[in-house]
C-alpha cells in the first residue's frame, strides 16, 4: 500500500507542478527541477502514510479476527455444553 500511495502522490505532484510551468510559460528545466523535488517529497510523504495506513488496516482486521475466533470459542463452548450433559456415574 505505501508503494501505491509514494508513486500516486509523486506523479500528482509532478502533474501539478508541470501545469503550473505550463500556464505561466516557465522555463522547461526550471519547472524539470521543481517538478522532480516536488516528486521526491510527495513520494516520501505516501510512502509514510501508506505505511502507516496498511499498519492502522492490519491492525484492524487482526482485532476483527481475534474478536470473531473468541466468539466462536464462546459458542462453541456453549454449545457442547448444552448438547453434553453431566455423566451420573
């Protein structure tokens, strides 16, 4: 997830700052370099909240898991001992 948001934000910065260069007719490597540094911070600014964001997603669906695996233990539990009863020996 981080690799997709690191090349979607770069590209997008990349796209915003040649446009700008565009309309205002700028010099072609002026907006190249600008376009680049712009690139390269957008990229390690998704790359860390993509990280963050698959950590906060793994996290959830893990709590999910456990709480759905403890409810099932509970049934199942339940239910043997309702179908199980006490041996009268």
């Amino acid at each position: 997830m981080h690799r997709n948001f690191s090349v979607v934000l770069g590209a997008l910065a990349l796209a915003l700052v040649a446009l700008r260069g565009g309309l205002r007719g700028e010099v072609a490597t002026d907006v190249l370099r600008e376009g680049m540094l712009a690139m390269l911070v957008f990229m390690v600014i998704g790359a860390i909240t993509g990280r963050i964001a698959d950590y906060l997603v793994q996290q959830q669906l893990e709590t999910q898991f456990r709480h759905r695996v403890a409810v099932f233990q509970k049934e199942l539990r339940e239910f043997e001992e309702a179908n199980n009863p006490p041996d009268e020996s």
